[in-house]
C-alpha cells in the first residue's frame, strides 16, 4: 500500500535510498521509503511509503507516519 505524502510529478529524481531501510523496517517489516529531489536542489523529501497491505489503510498511514517523523527528526 502506497502512502502518499507528496505529489512525486514535482520531483525531477525520485529513489528508494539504503540508508533509510533501517528507520522503515523498524516500524514496519518490509516498508520502503522512497525519495525525491525537486530540479536543480540538493535537499531530498520524503514522497511514499511503501507499507504491506496487510495491515489495513489506517494502520498502513500510521505506520507511515511514524516512519517519517524518524527520518525527519
């Protein structure tokens, strides 16, 4: 299930970096985090998170959400 926390159209580049397997996993088994970088900036945003459907919508946002907040803090 894709969460969604920004329009990945905006971003000229978007990644799934390795770096942030450690902080997604830690929330959620086998989420994923991808990235995106706007066209001539070097600062790097959040766009989804990828979270097993299993979990169901809501508590696939949450589990979102928390995962963020630690790639953000």
């Amino acid at each position: 299930m894709h969460v969604r926390f920004r329009d990945p159209d905006r971003y000229d580049e978007i990644r799934t970096p390795d770096w942030a397997t450690q902080p997604a996993e830690s929330v959620s088994a086998g989420s994923e985090v991808r990235t995106g970088t706007i066209e001539g900036e070097d600062d790097w945003e959040v766009t989804n998170v990828l979270i097993n459907k299993h979990v169901g919508e809501d508590r696939a946002r949450e589990e979102a959400e928390q995962i963020v907040d630690k790639i953000e803090s």
